[in-house]
C-alpha cells in the first residue's frame, strides 16, 4: 500500500562546505507543491540550487535547478520510490561552498540528504482512489446526487447535453458499494452508463 508522510521533516547536511538544506513533506496537489516551491525560493534568494520532485494523484514534476542533469531530481526521486511515497514533495536547496562535488557526489548528497529527513518521519497509509465516470438522462440526476450525498462523494465536472455525464473519485474502501449503488437507481435502464476508469 502506497504511503505519505504525516508532517514534514528536515535534515540539513554539509559537504565540501556547500550546505544541503532537506525538507520532505506532504502534499495533496501539484497546485500546493508550486506554492511550496515559491515560498521557498522566497526564503533563500542567497541559494545556487534549489531542486525538486513532487508525486501527487495524476501528476509529478521534478527540477535539478541547474545542477548536471539527473544528478540531482533523480536520486530524490528514488529514495522518494524506494519509500513507497506518493502525495508527497521533496525539497533540497544548495548553498555551494566553492568546492565541486563531481556527478557522483552530488548524487550522493541530494539522496542522502532526503533520506536523512526520512529516517525522523512518521508514515500513514493513502487509500487507492478511483475514478468514475457517469452518463445518465436527466431524470436519474437526483437520484445520482442522493447516492454521492449518502457516500460523501463530489460530482465533478458535469456536463448537460443529451445525457447528464460527470465524474466522481472515490477510495478503494468504497468503490464496490458505490458502484452497486449507482446501479441500482435504474436497473435495467440501459441509459445508464457507469464506467470504471483507472
């Protein structure tokens, strides 16, 4: 089962005189790791490097910020892997010291430092979430609505056109009831339409 950490946690390492400062922390989307980033970068105006990878539902991004590539957002990535970290951002920035590590040392230093910030961290399980997408006539959306309401799932994206269509996300936990649910409001009606979508 996939994980995220409870709170954040730093680590800060010195190699060579360049400072590596670690922080790994949760995160629910891309949208709050590029917030994260800015505030960053706002508190260290004075860094060489401040690199990054995040893995959040449906997307990741990484950045080695200048350093040779894949010395860097990589070997963050892999300790992030190796973790089983999903919804999660690793933030390292660099204050350069004047001596250069080589593509070797650098690597060694930017895993290691989040690793480091790992060994204090405490993890908590993150339930698989499903999507599922819906097409029904305009007489079942009530009855749709009702079903999400008992289940405490949100409609997203609905469109009216021939058919009411939309899309919900539901955990793991759920997924089997809610889909039972939704098809018994017609059975039989082959208007309805649920489909599973990895």
């Amino acid at each position: 089962m996939a994980v995220t950490l409870k709170t954040p946690v730093f680590f800060e390492l010195e190699i060579k005189k360049s400072r590596f400062l670690a922080w790994v922390e949760p995160v629910p989307d891309a949208e709050a790791a590029k917030a994260r980033l800015a505030v960053c970068r706002t508190a260290h105006p004075g860094a060489r490097h401040i690199c990054f990878v995040f893995s959040v539902p449906g997307t990741s991004g990484m950045s080695d910020d200048g350093e040779p590539s894949g010395t860097a957002a990589k070997p963050m990535v892999n300790v992030l892997n190796h973790k089983g970290l999903v919804s999660v951002m690793a933030i390292v920035v660099r204050y350069f010291g004047g001596i250069k590590l080589g593509a070797g040392g650098l690597s060694r230093a930017y895993g290691g430092a989040v690793a480091k910030a790992l060994e204090q961290a405490e993890y908590q399980p993150v339930e698989r979430q499903w999507s599922i997408q819906i097409s029904c006539p305009f007489a079942l959306e009530s009855q749709i609505r009702r079903v999400c309401e008992t289940y405490q799932v949100e409609l997203l994206d609905v469109q009216y056109t021939a058919q009411v269509s939309a899309r919900l996300v539901v955990a793991q936990s759920l997924k089997t009831d809610l889909l039972a649910a939704l098809q018994a409001t017609a059975p039989g009606n082959s208007e309805l339409i649920v489909q599973l979508v990895d």
